[in-house]
C-alpha cells in the first residue's frame, strides 16, 4: 500500500525558543522567508505525500491561521505586479490536504501520533519531527518504498558519538548496514544511559510508520520522561515483524534550539541562489 499520509506532531510548547515562542509557534519561525513547517510539507510533498495530519494545540491558533486564504494580501500583491509571490501564497495548504487535530496536554510524542489515529485511519503513514529539516526529500522517499516494499515500519537513522545517544532513541541492529544504508532493527530504547545503548544509530525525526502501531500506543506505559513514548510503540512493533533503518547522509538541520535554528539558516542562506553569494561576501568581511 503506498505511502500517502504524513502526521507532523506540532503541540509543543516551544520553550528552548522563548521568549520568541511566546506568540509565534516554533514551527513558524522562519528559514529565511519561509516558515520551517512549510519546509517540511514540501519535504513530505516531495516523497509523493497528498495528505498532512498536523497535531497542534489549540494555544497555538496561527498555525491554522497559516493555512488559512489570504484574500487582502493577494490583491495587493497582484494589483503591484508581485504575482509570483501571489501564486506562491495562493499554494499553501492548496498542494497537499491539510487536517488540524489538536493535542490538549503534552503527554509525549507517542501520544502526539496516536491523537492522529482516526484521521489517518488503516493505512501506512510517515511522521516527520517538524524541529529537524532535511536537505531534500530523498530519505523519506526512500523510508516509504521501503515500508511499501517489506510490509514494516521504517525510522530514519544518524550515527552519533556516544555521548550524544543519551538525547535520543537508539536503535539495536540485527544485520550489517546494505549499500543503500538500510538495516533490520531489532529493538530499540529511548534515551538509554550510554552504557546501556545497543549502538551508536540514534532514531531522528522521520518515521514510516504500518497503522498497527495505533493500537501499540494504546498498551504504552509512561516511560521515559514519564512520557507516552513512539519509540516504545516502535519496540513492540519490532517484536512481531520486519522492522528496518535507513542511514543517510543527506543533510540534517536541528533547528529546535537558537544555535541550531541560526546554524540551519545559515547554511540554507548560503545554498540560496538568490542571496546566497552576497549572504557569503557579508559573512567572510564578519569572521575574517
Ligand atoms: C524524539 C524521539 C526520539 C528521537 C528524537 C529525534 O525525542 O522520542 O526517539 O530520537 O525525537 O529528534 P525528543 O527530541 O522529542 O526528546
């Protein structure tokens, strides 16, 4: 069954961002002109996804007010002549289907998902963490043929140092790594203390998930955090069947923290074809 539907989990209340999350929701801050939410529905867009579940929280009213037309704005862009902009604004939420689904507390990210569960019904579904951006598509194309190919969930993948795995959930692999970067995953943990980690592959932020996992999440005990947590859904979803990683090397922004959100921008800013070559003169006159 192919992969159509995409879940972004995005209740949370922002604190490593405040006091700029006070009004703006962390997933509107933007990469240079364009909301970080938005670059992941075009992610997802790009590995063939038509339908977005966003989990939001009703103390978070403009995420929706994004989707919403924007009729005053685009006369005025289309009556100066801006009508590319005016195209581009006319598009948002137009390309893809979006659906609102509001988390009321903040009970984890397993909880996060399974609030999900009657909209996207009986089918397989990505989830991808709107606080890391990727590069491209590539990944999570890759992520859901796999899942459409063996019939089992499949996570994203980066090999971390070992005093980094602690933050994350890690994965235990019970076959070498293939030449496209794919693994069968045994089990896994969250947030393991080093000592106990099964490896040094920690699980980012993108899933493709089978909908078992919905009634998973329905047996899943407060863990880590003393949070309902998607990695111990995932276990137990590993127990019974395929269950496999992918390792790219695509590149990965970590934007839930200033210095990530300001590293992500950069770096984009620098790739930009319109801004990029000044954005570059401007930043080697500062550090030289
Ligand atoms: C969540 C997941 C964790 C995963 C991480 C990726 O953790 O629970 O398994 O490794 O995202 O960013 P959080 O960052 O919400 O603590």
């Amino acid at each position: 069954m192919q992969v159509r539907a995409a879940v972004i989990p995005a209740a949370g209340l922002g604190t490593r961002f405040l006091p700029a999350t006070k009004a703006v929701p962390k997933e509107l801050l933007p990469i240079i002109d364009t909301p970080a939410l938005q670059l992941i529905i075009d992610e997802a867009v790009g590995a063939g996804i038509d339908r977005i579940v966003i989990v939001t929280s009703p103390s978070k009213p403009s995420i929706e007010a994004y989707f919403e037309p924007s009729d005053e704005v685009l006369s005025k862009l289309r009556s100066t002549g801006r009508h590319a902009l005016a195209k581009r604004l006319e598009a948002i939420g137009r390309d893809v289907q979006v659906t609102f689904v509001h988390q009321h507390a903040p009970l984890g990210l397993g909880h996060a998902v399974a609030c999900a569960a009657d909209v996207i019904g009986d089918e397989p579904f990505a989830v991808l963490l709107p606080d890391e951006l990727m590069g491209d598509s590539s990944l999570l194309d890759q992520m859901a043929r796999l899942c459409e190919s063996t019939g089992g969930s499949v996570v994203g993948l980066k090999r971390v140092p070992m005093q980094e795995v602690s933050a994350y959930g890690v994965i235990d692999p019970s076959t070498e790594m293939d030449a496209s970067g794919v693994v069968q995953i045994r089990t896994m943990v969250e947030k393991p203390a080093i000592e106990d980690a099964p490896s040094d592959l920690i699980i980012i932020g993108r899933y493709v998930l089978t909908p078992d996992v919905f009634a998973e999440l329905e047996h899943v005990q407060p863990g880590s955090g003393g949070e309902i947590q998607l990695t111990d859904a995932l276990r137990a979803q590993a127990a019974k069947g395929p269950f496999h990683g992918v390792l790219s090397n695509i590149a990965r922004y970590d934007t839930g923290t200033p210095l990530g959100w300001l590293s992500a921008v950069v770096n984009i800013a620098l790739d930009d074809p319109a801004i990029g070559e000044e954005f570059g003169r401007f930043l080697r006159s500062r550090v030289s």
